[in-house]
C-alpha cells in the first residue's frame, strides 16, 4: 500500500501526526523512547566501561534473562552519550518485515539521521524491498559520524529474514552504524563470523550479575545495610540477579525486621514470584511448564533425567531452548543443567498447588533413574524425599557405600539423613544401615540385633532359588538385585561384623570375619572397590585394634601401617597385612599413599593406635610423634568415627606422665570443658583400658595409691581378656602395693600374670629387691636381657629394638641390685647408662619411682651433669660453664607437613630438594619453615633442627 502523509513533515522527512506504518497507524512514540531510570537504579561502572567498547565494534549484544537489568543498563549508556542514538522497542516486530523497518527507520530519523526521500519506507506490513535496505546501507555509509541504533527486546524478532536484513544493513553500512541488540535469547545473527573477526562486544547474564560490593549498594539505596556474610547468602540464593535483588530490597523495605526478611523470605510469596511467573513460566508452551514443574524437584538434570520424569522424550529440545532463551535455566555442562534457585523454588510451590501429591513420585522416578544412571549422593537424597527407606538404604549398601557412614567427610551427612529412617522397612539394607549407624556411636546394644538380622536374611537369600526374589536391597513388590549388589550386601555385613568384634573385645570373631571379607572381596566388581577404598581401610583399621587387643603387635602394626603407608589401595598393602615383619628391617622411606578424603579419618585412627604400639614397647618419644600427627590430621577430618577422648590423646598422657609433666597429663586426660574429645571414652576396649590405665598411672604418680588400685581395677567389658591390658593394670597394682610398702602383694601380681611382659618382669624384680631378694631379681632380669638365653625381648620382638622406657626401667633395677652386691662402681655405670638413655625423651617418672638410694647418687659430681637441667634443677657445673637447662615447650605443635620438612632439614637438604622431595614450591617449604621456627622460638636452619631433636621430634 502507498503510505501518504497527512501533517506537515518534520526535519527528518516524516510526518509525526500522521500514518506513518505500512498499516496506516501512526507510529507509538513510546517505541522510540530511552527508558526513564528508577530512583533507585545503580549505575554500575563496570559495565558502562565494557559498553562503551560498542563504539569499536559495528555491533553489541547484552543478553541475559528477564529482570537481568539489560534494558536500564543500556539506557543509562545510552543517556550518557555525546553521540545519537537511535533507540527502538522492538514489540512490533511480530507485525510483519514492513512494519519492523518502518520503525527503524523513525527511530534513525528521531535520532537526528537525515536520510534522503529516495530511501523511502516500506509499502508493504509484510516485505520490504531490498533497493530500500540497498539505498539505506550507501547512505548509511556515507556518514562522517556513526549513528548508535540500540534495539531493545530485539528477542521480539524471530523472523529469520529480518535478522538477515539487519545483518545486510550492518554491513554494508561500513562504520556509519553502530547496533546494539538487547536481548533475552541468543540473537539471530551469524555471531560466529563477527566473534571470529573481533567485530563484537559481548555483556552475558555472568556479568550482568551484581557483584557482592553493587549488592551492598543496591541495598544501601533502599535503606538496608547488611554484613558481607548476609550479602554472600543473598546472592548465592538469587545469582546476582537484578529483579530478584531489587524487589526483595523493596519488600524488605516494609518489614520491621529487614534483615531477617531478606534471609528467610519464600519466594513464591513475593513480587519475585509474580514476575517470574509472568515473565517466564507462562511465556513457555504446556509441554515446557509440565517440564519446568517436574524438574523443580531436582538440583541438577540432564535430558534422559527429565523425561524420566515427564514420560516423554523431548526434555532435549525443550531444554535447549530455555537455556537459549535465558529462561533461567542453567548450563552446567556435559549436558546437565540447573534451574536458577529462585526460580526453582517458585516452581515447586506451584508444583504442589497444581499436582498435590505428585512431588513424592517425581523424587522416586528421579531415585530410581540416578540409581542406574547417576550420583549415589543424589539417589539417596530423592529416595529420602520420597520416604522410599528401602530404596536408599538398598543403594548405600548396593553402592559398597556402607563404610561411608563410618568414616569420610560424608559421614555426618548420611547420618543426617537416615536419622529420619523409622523401624520400617525391615529388610536387610535397612538393617545394615541402622546397624552401621548404632556401631559408629559404640552402641552395641542396638546395633547387633540389627546386624544379626541382616547376617540371617543375606545368608537366607544366597541358599534361596534364583528365581524367588529375596527382598535383598528393594522392596519385595521390586526388581531382584543384581548379583554385584547381593555381594556388595555381604561384604558390607563382614565389615560391621569385624567392627562389632572389635567393640565387643573378640579379636578371634574380627580374624574369621576379616578373612570372609577378604573371600567377598573376590564377588565385588574391582571397580566398585577402587571407588569406595574406605571399605578396605576400616577392615584393616578395626582388624589392627582387634589384634591390638589381642596383644599380637607385630600384626597389628602390618594391619595399621597397611592403612597409613599404603592406604589400602594396592596388593601389597593387604599382604603387608597377612605377613609377618621381616626380621631385619631396612630402614627405607616407606611409600606414603596420597591423602583421600574418605580414608583421612582412617589414617588419623591408625596413627594413634600405632602410637599406642610404640608407648607399649616403651618408644615413647616415637608414639608422641605419631600421637600429635594423628591430632594435627584430626583438624582437617571430620570427628572421630568413636566419640569419647581417642587413643592419640591418651598416647599423649602417658607419655607426658613418663615425662612427669603431672599437671600436662591431667589435662589431657580430662580433655576442655567443652570439647567434643571430653566426653569419656566410647564403648572400645582398647580406648578404655588405655584411659583407665593412663588415669591409674597418673593417680600413682599424684602419690593416691588407693585411687590408683581403683582406677587399675576398673572393668572393661570385653569378650576376651588383652594381656597388656592386664599386664599394665597389674603393674600400676604393684607400684601401688610398693608404695604402700606391700613388696610380696607386688610379686605376687606381676608373677602371676600369662605372659611375660618386658615391664612387667622389671617391676617384678624391683618388688623382689624391695622384698630382700635380689636372687630372684637378678633371676627376672636375665628373662629381660636381649642376646641373653632366657632373652625374652630375642623371642616375642625379633627384630625389634628395646625401648627407651624399657631400658631405662631395667637399667635401674640392675643397679639398685649392683649396689645391694655392693659394686659401686657398676652401679654408677648403669645409672649413668639410664640417664643418657632417658635423656632424650625426658623420662623422668622411672627415676621418681626409682627409690630412695637414686636420689644422693644423682647429686654425685660424675652423675651430676647428665641429670641437670632436665632431671635436676639447672646449676652450674664444676668448670663454671652453665648446665644445660630443659629445653622450653613448643608454643603449638608442628602440622604433619612441617615435620615433613623439618625432617629434610635434619638431612642437610637444600629449600629446593626439600621442595622437590616433597612436589611442593619452594614457597610452600618458605612457608612451612617459617611457621616451624616461629613454633621452635628459633630463626635459623641449625637451631630448628637442634631444637627439634632436644623435644624428641626427630
């Protein structure tokens, strides 16, 4: 149609007052005009700086989803321009190629654009002729200044021959025109070409999100002034989104508790759900809501995921597109996605207000799809959401997972969400889990029945058919397991049964368990084992305590140091495991397996029960060492699997009472008022004992000989006896019964214990000597005397070395017996032998208890100087020169990873050999070191390592 005016044309050629479209309706000026900025608006420099790089480029995209602030954005750029915009809403680009053109062309031409009469306008609503795009490109181009176009909601215009019109125009019109596209969806336009040749300036949602520092200011607009830590939380909820941010300041605006507003509010209940609604949900066609309010139930989705849960098979496409669209869906990548958090939450309201009921079946169709297909965390997750217990414990146990409520930095969380398991389901998986849950609290009690009733119905189902369903990890209306599932069940059930052993002092039951476990092992995919290597390191961590128990040290050591050197992933750690230590040990830096997250905490355990070995066979400045390795590792794990004050503690308390250092032990023992380690020791034998002897030895010490017997004598209800446990009850009995002056009571109790303990035979001859009869001491001292015929250590330790407490116990009775014979001089040998033995680790109790006759030898001036400073107060020696004064404690104790350097040093190696033995920078050792000089009180090389072998570390 000809389009003919009807007013009386303005500068630009156009007629304001009349028909202007190719419809013959005049053109809505409110088309053409800059959005008025809020009161409220920030300007955000940032984004100004990155759009005022359009000038360089023929064209701009600001793409970003509904609210994203993209239309204000370019408004306040566009106002701040020396330069003319031409500014067009596109709403009418649905009218037709004509009708888009049309306005474009008033819009150059209220920008002050004077295009000639030959360029015309469109006749048509629908076409426009390509001689008017031609005639409009050369006229374009023929500027000296370009002209700035900016179409806003350019989403508007899905006709692909407009897009390709545009895009003609764009580029013939050289450097005359410079466009900016504001959009929701990815425009139609050959971006790749222009991103290839560097001609395009890009602003994404990404950046068009608020930073923490715009949302400060944002809210500071409306009145509200927040922490960072409530901003971080704000943001995190809405993305940095720009409508959500702004209309929840708005909201906030009229509560009386704004803060507290802003973290709490339901979306679904604001403003923010209405726009959202409006602006995008019920833009999307049926089939896109019905997907939208389905996935609402999921963090994460992927296509086949979503149809799962709509039934259908076009989750892809739809998908796609919303992500095209910015519809607040999310790419994650690997063809997952995620719905924007407030988006998410809005659509779950109106889940449950359109489908009432519905929410329950999608978390089980979603549980049942990720089972086969996904992320056991998030199966067990949709599987507690639909209430389906049996389900979720079935994929735990099926997953060979189980150990993973024990141990690992996923323990608390699943603990967390089977609490909500009632007594229904009952079937085997339920019960495996309720029985693994009670057995990491130490409650025996509720955890064995469960356990029993597991190991029945799993040994039920295996003699079962094969065609009759056992109701093994699913309902009995369900599927039948898998044979891998049914294997993973049964090695999980001999794990449990290994730890209930344990718990219950039964090292012959862990044995027999530990060695089906080991059968079961061979049924379970490789794969699975090597994903969950927890499994391995608990079987080896609670069979070494059982063995521990047992007093077979020489195994459990090979169980422990499986875990901590090799960490259970490779053959050669489980046979470290079955076989005996060599003989002669080389000593060779052992392979340290790389620290897992989920056998952190395993390790820690190990650490502290191998410390406990050491202070056994009297290194005790060697279990201090692993002692406060355990703790320094226990600060980056979760608690400890068993509650109660742990072995490495304890390990710690004895060797401070060796040391004695009363008051340091006294605290350990009785652990902070209100640290979690405090509690008393959980239902473990191994735990208790060593607390009721550490008590016991301490009592002693403090001079409370009735104490002392009391603490000795507490039970520790276990299925079989530990002789060490034993034996050191009985040896703090005697040191009792010695004090009290009951010599023949002491005998009586260290000669009639099964076995023959090391510390216990000396005890038993200082008894004899403090009984008059230094026959049968002497007697009970050549049992002790490595090398010796009788030698007891040659027969139950080969290959191991007699421990300084050991030593030093037994260099005193021998003379205290040397000086009853009256050779004085092997007396002075021997005690001058003690000192420098007990020198090192600062073991000052054996001297205590020594005797009376100890006490004028020290003072002696041969014996003197090896006792002063550390054993005796400091004086000055005979020569004038200052004795040597105990060395200073640590002010913290050094991390795992200083040790590792200090221990380097010691080696003479360089910072740049440290670095390389360790794969660590040379900063980090820079770092490491300075904080290890700052623990020692030292600032050289030399005095770090001087320092640490006076404190015993290395």
């Amino acid at each position: 149609m000809v389009v003919t005016t009807m007013g009386v044309p303005d500068e630009t050629g156009a007629d304001p007052l009349g028909p202007a479209d190719p419809c013959g309706d005049p053109f809505l000026r409110t088309r053409f005009a800059i959005p008025t900025l809020p009161v409220t608006y920030l300007r955000r420099d940032r984004l100004l700086g990155h759009l005022d790089l359009a000038p360089r480029t023929p064209l701009t995209v600001v793409g970003g989803a509904a609210g994203a602030g993209k239309t204000l954005l370019v408004a306040d750029w566009a106002a701040t321009r020396r330069t003319p915009v031409a500014w067009l809403t596109a709403q009418m680009a649905d009218k037709g190629r004509g009708t888009f053109w049309a306005y474009l062309l008033q819009a150059l031409r209220l920008a002050g654009v004077t295009l000639s009469a030959e360029v015309g306008l469109p006749a048509e609503a629908g076409r426009v002729d390509d001689a008017l795009l031609t005639r409009l490109a050369a006229e374009l181009s023929a500027r000296e200044a370009p002209v700035t176009a900016v179409i806003d909601e350019y989403d508007r215009v899905t006709d692909p021959e407009i897009a390709d019109q545009l895009e003609f125009v764009l580029r013939h019109a050289d450097t005359g025109v410079r466009l900016v596209l504001v959009t929701r969806t990815e425009p139609l336009l050959p971006l790749h070409r222009y991103r290839a040749a560097g001609a395009v300036t890009e602003i994404r949602n990404d950046e068009l999100a608020f930073t923490p520092e715009e949302a400060g200011d944002l809210l500071a607009l409306h009145g509200i002034r927040l922490p960072p830590d409530e901003i971080g939380a704000l943001l995190a909820r809405t993305r940095g989104w720009a409508a959500g941010l702004r209309l929840s300041a708005l909201a906030a605006q009229g509560e009386c508790d704004p803060r507290s507003y802003l973290k709490e509010f339901e979306a679904d209940r604001t403003t923010i759900g209405d726009y959202l609604i409006a602006e995008v949900l019920r833009r999307q066609r049926t089939e896109t809501q019905d997907l939208l309010l389905r996935i609402s139930v999921l963090d994460r989705f992927c296509p086949a995921l979503a149809d799962a849960l709509t039934g259908r098979a076009d989750a892809e496409l739809i998908l796609t597109a919303l992500h095209r669209e910015n519809a607040f869906v999310e790419d994650l990548g690997h063809s997952w996605f995620r719905l924007h958090p407030l988006f998410r939450e809005i659509l779950r309201a109106h889940l449950r207000a359109r489908h009432p009921g519905l929410e329950t079946e999608l978390h089980r169709r979603a549980a049942a799809w990720l089972r086969r297909h996904g992320p056991l965390v998030e199966t067990l997750e949709h599987a507690a959401a639909a209430g389906d217990w049996a389900a979720a414990a079935g994929a735990l146990v099926g997953d060979l997972a189980l150990g993973e409520l024990l141990t690992g930095p996923r323990a608390e969380p699943l603990a967390a969400l089977f609490a909500a398991m009632g007594p229904e389901p009952r079937t085997p998986a339920t019960d495996l889990v309720r029985a693994a849950r009670a057995l990491s609290l130490g409650d025996l009690d509720r955890g064995l029945p469960h356990l029993e009733r597991a190991t029945r119905e799993l040994e039920d189902a295996t003699n079962r058919p094969a065609q009759e369903p056992n109701g093994l990890t699913r309902a009995p209306h369900q599927e039948q397991p898998d044979p891998a599932e049914t294997a993973s069940a049964r090695l999980g059930c001999a794990l449990l049964h290994v730890l209930a052993a344990r718990l219950t002092g039964s090292p012959a039951r862990a044995e027999a368990a530990a060695h089906r476990a080991e059968e079961l092992k061979q049924e379970v995919p490789g794969p699975l084992l090597d994903r969950h290597p927890e499994l391995t390191a608990l079987l080896r961590a609670h069979l070494g305590a059982a063995r521990l128990w047992a007093g077979r040290f020489t195994q459990a050591r090979a169980a422990l140091t499986a875990v901590t050197d090799h960490g259970c992933t490779t053959p050669a750690a489980a046979a470290q495991v079955r076989a005996p230590e060599p003989a002669s040990p080389v000593k060779t830096r052992r392979p340290v397996a790389p620290e897992r997250p989920s056998t952190a905490q395993v390790r820690e355990e190990c650490l502290a029960h191998l410390a406990l070995l050491d202070h056994l066979d009297g290194h005790s400045g060697r279990a201090e060492r692993k002692a406060l390795a355990a703790l320094a590792a226990a600060d980056h794990t979760d608690p400890a699997v068993l509650p109660g004050i742990g072995p490495a503690t304890l390990v710690l308390a004895a060797v401070a009472t060796d040391r004695d250092e009363l008051d340091r032990a006294e605290a350990l023992v009785d652990g902070p008022p209100d640290a979690a380690d405090a509690r008393p020791p959980a239902r473990d034998p191994v735990a208790q004992a060593l607390h009721a002897l550490v008590t016991a030895r301490l009592l002693l010490a403090r001079g409370d000989t009735e104490g002392a017997l009391e603490a000795a004598d507490r039970t520790v209800v276990a299925d079989e006896p530990s002789p060490w446990a034993e034996a050191h009850a009985a040896l703090v009995a005697a040191g009792a019964h010695l004090a009290d002056g009951r010599p023949e009571l002491a005998v009586k109790l260290l000669t009639e214990l099964p076995g023959e303990d090391p510390l216990c035979l000396v005890g038993a001859a200082q008894a004899e000597l403090a009984a008059g009869r230094p026959g049968h001491a002497l007697g009970l001292l050549d049992r002790i005397r490595p090398g010796h015929a009788l030698g007891l250590l040659d027969r139950i330790r080969p290959g191991h070395t007699t421990g300084p407490l050991i030593a030093v116990r037994s260099a005193l009775v021998e003379a205290e017996l040397a000086g009853v014979e009256g050779d004085r001089e092997a007396r002075r040998r021997l005690v001058a032998q003690a000192l420098r033995e007990a020198r090192r680790d600062r073991l000052r109790r054996p001297f205590k208890e020594a005797g009376p006759w100890l006490r004028p030898l020290l003072a002696t001036p041969a014996l003197r100087p090896l006792a002063e400073g550390w054993l005796l107060p400091g004086a000055a020696s005979p020569d004038g020169t200052p004795a040597v004064s105990e060395p200073p404690p640590m002010i913290e104790e050094l991390s795992g990873r200083e040790r590792d350097v200090l221990v380097r040093l010691a080696e003479m190696m360089s910072t740049e050999e440290i670095a390389a033995d360790l794969f660590v920078s040379v900063n980090t050792v820079k770092t490491h070191l300075k904080s290890a000089y700052r623990k020692l009180g030292v600032n050289r090389r030399h005095d770090a390592v001087h320092r640490a072998r006076e404190l015993g570390l290395l």
